[in-house]
C-alpha cells in the first residue's frame, strides 16, 4: 500500500509537470530509512508561472488523501524557484496502531 502511494504521488507529480511547466525537467528523489520512505520532488517554476491552480482531476489534495490513507504525511511549497512536492510515508513495522 505504501509503495502504491508513492507511485501514484510520483504519477501526480510529473502529470502536473507536463501539465503547468512543460518541457521542465522534474527531479525525484526517493529516500529510504529504517522508518519510513520519503519522495521529494522538484520541477521549477515555468517562465510566467502564478499560483497552482485546480486541474480536472484530484490534484495534489488527491495524492496528500491517497498517502495519509497509509499512515503517511503529503505536501507542496514553492522553494527556491521550483515547486516542491514531499510524501513520506511510514514503513509497515513502524505503524503503530
């Protein structure tokens, strides 16, 4: 299940890259831990970019739902001339009930 978060949380990322910064490379970062995964990614703003704005589907509220379902924490935040996207998410032996 925690695999599939982040898959479809990567998914989602470079859908919107494609979608809002066309042609930008998007970097992902997967790091592993004894607790927990964590996806970074990083897309930089388009020339003339403004806010991120509602697409057609579940968007990143979509994603932040789908990696809570797992225990997990989701968020976004313009850093550094780039839109950043974070999910982690817990190992299965380190949820605790």
């Amino acid at each position: 299940d925690a695999a599939g978060a982040l898959r479809g949380a990567a998914q989602e990322v470079l859908s919107n890259a494609r979608r809002h910064a066309p042609g930008s490379a998007t970097v992902l970062d997967l790091a592993w831990n004894p607790d927990a995964a964590t996806l970074t990614a990083s897309t930089p703003l388009a020339a003339g970019a403004g806010s991120v704005g509602a697409g057609g589907g579940r968007g990143l509220p979509g994603l932040r739902e789908r990696v809570e379902a797992v225990h997990g924490t989701a968020d976004w935040a313009v850093r550094d001339g780039a839109f950043v996207v974070t999910a982690r998410v817990p190992r299965r032996d380190a949820v605790r009930s």
